[in-house]
C-alpha cells in the first residue's frame, strides 16, 4: 500500500563540510542514511530518520542538522499533524501503535508549578561548601517507636531490614532484553560508586551482574522471569512489580527476536521464544493476594531484605498504597503518567494513569492520615527530570525517587521514542550485539555516576538554601513549597499553597 | 613499549580513528581541507575491519619479529632496539609493497604518488594517538605492552 505518511523529519547535509567519510552511514541503525558511489555523495533516505541524531552528534566535520521536515498541514487545532499521522499510520497498518519512551503530550506537568523556597534574614541559609549535608536515605519499615536499653542506651528495637542511598536517586526497572547487558552494567557500576540503586527490571539477573548485588533491586512480575532461589538472595531489595506509569493495566511482550541465547538464560525461558508478561498477576487479584506474595518472598530470603511494591499513579493510587502497606509492603512505588517504557500502546502511553505530582501528594497524605505512613518508604517515579524536581518530590513527601529516562539520557539516549524497534541507534534499547556495543559500560557507568553526582551536589544548594542541613528536614515538608498557576483543587490535592500565600 | 590496543567489544567500527588518522598525516589542520582540498588526499595508516557483528581497528604492530623489517628488500624499513618502534627511512624506500605482502595484518600502504609505504608510527609527535584520543568509544587505549596480551585478536562472541 502506497504510504500517505511523509517524513517526519529532514538530514540536511552541509556539501561543502561533508567528506564522504560515511561516519553517518555506520552509525545509522535506522539505514536512512547511504552512499552513493556513483556520485561520491552520501545522501538520506529521510522516511527512514527518527531523529534520533546519532550521525548528527558523530559526523566530525559538523555537515549534518536534523531538523523536522517543515511539512505544514493546514493549522487547526483539533487535527494536528500527529493526529493526523497516527490516522494515517493505522490505516495503512490495522493494528495498535507501539511507541517507546513516555507520554510526549501535554498533560500539565506540576513540577513546573511548584517553586521552592529559600532562607532570607530571619533564618540562615547555609553553605553546603563549608558545612556538612546529609542526604543518606534508609529505605524500609520504620517502627511504631524507639526502645532503648536503660542502662547501656544501646537499641532495644528489633528493625526491620533498612537499606541505606546516599543519594536519593535510584535508576529503575529496565530488564535485560528491554535495554542491553552494557547499558545494565553501566548502572550498575554507577549505583556502586554512588551508593545508590539500580533495579533489574523483569529479566532476571545476569551471572556477571551478581557481584553488583548489594545494589540491586530485583524484580518479581507477572511473568516471573529469571526467579529463583539465588536471585532473590543476591538483592537488597525484592520489588513486585504490579504496573508501570507507561502501560498501567497492560503487560508487556519481549519479542522472540530479542531472545537470544544469554536471555533466554537470564529469563529462564527457551531461546526465540515470546517473553510474555500477562497484564495482572494471576495470583494477585486482591491486597490479601499480595500480601501472601510480600510474605512468600520475605519467608523465602529470611525476612533480610525489603520488599517494595510497584504501581502504577491511577485513580485509586491512595487507597490502593494504604492496602500495599497494610499488606506489609515496606517499600511503595508509584510510577506517574510519564514514566517510559521500551515499548507500549501509544494510545495507553499517552492516555492512563495520573500525573505523579498528584498520586504522591495523595498517597503520602492519605497514609499520614490513617497513620501507617511510616510503615512503608514511598518512592515516586515516572518523569523525574532534574535535581529541582527530586527536591520536590521529596517534599511532596516521596522518600526516594527513581529515575529511568533521565538515566538513560545520561547514557546517550536522545529520546527519539523507538525503543519498540530495538533498533536503537544510541546502543541502548536492543539486544543487536552490533549496537550494543556503542555503550561502553566503562564510559557509561561514569557518565550515569556523574548525572547523580551532580544531582547530589545541587540537592545539597537547595538544602543549603532552605537553611536545612538534612534531607530528612525537607522530606513531606510541603510549607516549603509554593505553587503557581494552579486551581485551589489542585492547590489541595498537592497539599501545597499558592504562591505569595 | 607503549601500544594502541583494541577492546574489540566496544569497538562499533565508526570508523573515525580512519579519519582523523587521515587529517594526523595531512598538510594541514582542517579535516574539510584534507579531504576536499588536498591532492593527491593523505593516506590513513590505519584500516577497521568487519566480519559479522565484529569491528576492530588494525594497525601496525610494531612486532618485536617484524616480517615487514626482515623482508624489506632495500632496508629501509628498521625497527628501533630501544624504542622498539618500526620506521619506514623515506630515502631508501622504493614502493616494491613486499612489506604489504609479508605483513600478517596487510597494513603497509602504498604512497603511489610519492611510491613509498606509508605506515603508523604511534604519533610520535603527539602525547597520544590521534586515533586513540579520537575514539568516541574509547575503544582503542594506548598503553604500555603487556607480555600476556594475546595480540592476536579473539574472534568470540564479544558478550
């Protein structure tokens, strides 16, 4: 069928810079650029380009700008140009668009409405470059209260098992066969050096990762890939996964192609075979339910290590958290609106779930008041873009958060939204072993260690600038933030007052 | 001796040790220039070559049993005793290609303008190799030679 989609985007080539050198050529994974040898010319095949600017950022002479293909439609505000493209796309196709990353639409994002704020004359700020700042985190259950010994003062407490960041930033779940082994153990080193977390996603757990364990989530889902007995005892954490912010109420599907032999190992499944994880758990259809899993895994590893809960920000999120916690959960994530994925339905991508400002806000305020916020660390996840916004949400009341796409942007990801393709030009979201090869875990485990670095050295200015000198003094301290440009409705919601107020 | 080694698994073949090899061994600075400019072009000493999913950059390798050295017919070939580094003596050399041919890598080339090999010489002038310095992978690392290095490239799986 004659395609009526055009490109979306235009290779413009610099003749008097290029030299033919067809740099652009190898590194295109998509084939939308070639050399003509007849010609001596490398040209494009532009409906190939996904902007991913991959041969813009390695051409060595600067020839090449990706720029979208100025294509005006006819202005209306109702059918845009992607609207009209998925139109197209679906016609020509009859089947479900798959995209990748996270929701690209225009859903408020309420971190940019909220501010923070500062000491000025009447309290001190301090100098995070002169005095000490704690950011050190311990996730898990903390108790009713403290008992001491009488005489020796020493801790009369048993605590449940607590595992300590020193940033409060954790990478999150992306499986081995979702992103490649390289871009695994780039995240793996960086959360070793920087004493925070990576998490394994749904495929099991390399051989070669086993030694990064102490910083290791693991992942319990639907589909139970790569569980087993020296799985769950290499973590510090077990995380069940319910949903994810990209794809709420939707599993998820490794396609044959993508099982090689070193998944199928990792996954426990045969090699070339479908790796599919059912939307729910089928042993999971209430809190009851769940909390004889959160029990079955903390029987299985000797009650040693936490186990967190992950869900999806939807409308329930609150009463659905109280129930995860109720249910002994000692960790509860909640994923928003944003969170990525390598490959969804672009319709449920883009259209379920709630924002994470908001499913934090009322998971932390509801847990609060029915008094069992301690019970459980809360972790937000989905959409966390910068230090500002960790900030943030720590003060919404999040303990931690995790961070998948900004992660992977520290890596090289120019979030051009074809990880459903796993033909990824940044050697990132593929298992082609030709491509997976442009991570190199030594450079991307620096560059991702360099991202929470400085995180870490603005969360302290921030700090500083509260006149706090503990993470711990902003966490759930909502008077430190102001809103702009919001509705008393949401004003309430978020827990937060307007701006000037 | 230090030597430029390639860890093959992060080796992507860009092929950008090639071109800025090229512009080390050009009249001038500017990489447009020596490719559009200069003729005859510079030769790269360098070449990256690709089977499967496997790249590598090869290179002299500066053999301690140079091949090359041994079969030179004029002599102008020689390797250093105390740098250890293979060197091609200008005025001596013919352009014959008997290097080429007894080089187990193939990686002599042939100046035809000037009918003389052309081969690496570890950038003698710079601090690095400019293929080292400009490896976006740092896939090539110049270091210091390492008795149990198999320099023999392994062709396995690179995972």
């Amino acid at each position: 069928m004659k395609t009526f989609v055009t490109p979306k985007f235009k290779v413009n080539r610099d003749e008097d810079r290029c030299i033919q050198c067809q740099v652009c050529v190898n590194q295109c994974s998509f084939g939308a650029n070639y050399y003509d040898a007849e010609e001596n010319k490398v040209k494009s095949r532009e409906e190939l380009c996904t902007g991913c600017h991959r041969c813009e950022a390695f051409c060595p002479t600067n020839a090449i700008r990706v720029t979208y293909n100025p294509l005006d439609y006819r202005g209306n505000y109702n059918w845009r140009p992607d609207i009209i493209e998925d139109i197209t796309k679906q016609s020509e196709t009859g089947g479900v668009l798959l995209t990748g990353m996270g929701d690209d639409k225009s859903q408020r994002i309420y971190w940019d409405h909220i501010v923070l704020n500062a000491s000025q004359v009447t309290n001190p700020s301090i100098d995070p470059l002169r005095e000490p700042m704690e950011l050190t985190t311990y996730l898990g259950q903390k108790p009713e209260r403290l008992e001491l010994e009488p005489g020796t003062h020493n801790l009369k407490t048993k605590m449940t098992p607590q595992v300590k960041l020193d940033v409060p930033v954790m990478f999150s779940a992306m499986s081995y066969g979702a992103v490649s082994l390289n871009v695994q153990e780039s995240l793996a080193r960086a959360a070793k050096e920087m004493g925070t977390l990576w998490n394994t996603g749904e495929g099991g757990l390399h051989p070669s990762l086993y030694k990064y364990g102490d910083n290791t989530i693991v992942q319990v889902a639907s589909g139970r890939f790569g569980v087993h007995a020296d799985y769950l005892d290499a973590a510090k954490i077990i995380e069940i996964k319910i949903g994810q912010g990209a794809k709420p109420g939707i599993g998820g599907h490794l396609p044959g192609e993508k099982v090689s032999a070193d998944v199928s190992l990792t996954r426990m499944i045969p090699e070339g075979t479908d790796a599919i994880s059912p939307a729910p758990q089928h042993d999971i259809y209430s809190i009851e339910d769940l909390a004889q899993l959160i029990y079955a895994l903390k029987e299985a590893t000797n009650y040693t290590k936490p186990v967190s809960v992950k869900i999806a920000a939807v409308h329930n999120a609150a009463a659905i958290a109280s129930g995860i916690v109720r249910g002994g959960a000692d960790i509860v994530v909640i994923d928003g609106l944003r969170g990525a994925t390598g490959a969804a339905p672009k319709v449920i991508r883009d259209n379920v779930g709630i924002p994470i400002e908001l499913a934090l806000a009322s998971v932390d305020s509801r847990l609060r008041q029915e008094g069992i916020r301690h019970r459980a660390s809360l972790v937000a996840s989905g959409g966390i873009r910068s230090s500002g916004d960790v900030a943030k949400a720590i003060a919404l009341g999040a303990d931690a958060v995790y961070i998948g796409t900004a992660a992977l942007i520290s890596l090289g990801c120019h979030v051009c939204q074809q990880c459903h393709t796993g033909k990824c030009a940044w050697g990132i979201c593929t298992t082609d072993l030709r491509l997976t090869k442009r991570i190199n875990p030594e450079i991307g485990a620096r560059r991702a260690a360099n991202l929470l670095r400085s995180w870490s050295i603005e969360l302290k200015d921030i700090l500083g600038g509260l006149g706090v000198n503990a993470l711990e003094s902003l966490r759930g301290n909502r008077l430190h933030l102001r809103g702009i440009g919001l509705s008393d409705t949401e004003l309430e919601i978020l827990g937060i007052r307007m701006a000037g107020n | 001796m230090k030597k430029v080694y390639v860890n093959e698994k992060v080796c992507m073949g860009c092929r950008l040790c090639e071109v800025y090899c090229l512009l080390k061994h050009a009249q001038t600075k500017d990489l447009v220039k020596a490719y559009k400019k200069e003729s005859p072009r510079a030769l790269s000493r360098i070449r990256v070559d690709e089977s499967g999913i496997v790249s590598l950059s090869v290179r002299c390798e500066h053999c301690a049993e140079a091949p090359c050295v041994r079969a030179c017919l004029t002599g102008a070939l020689s390797r250093d005793p105390v740098t250890g580094l293979v060197t091609v003596d200008e005025e001596q050399c013919i352009g014959c290609g008997t290097c080429a041919l007894v080089c187990p890598l193939g990686v002599p080339k042939l100046d035809k303008a000037q009918k003389k090999m052309v081969k690496c010489d570890f950038c003698q002038d710079e601090e690095i190799p400019v293929c080292v310095a400009n490896c976006p992978n740092e896939a090539l690392v110049y270091m210091e030679e390492k008795p149990d290095n198999n320099r023999v490239v392994n062709y396995v799986n690179t995972n």
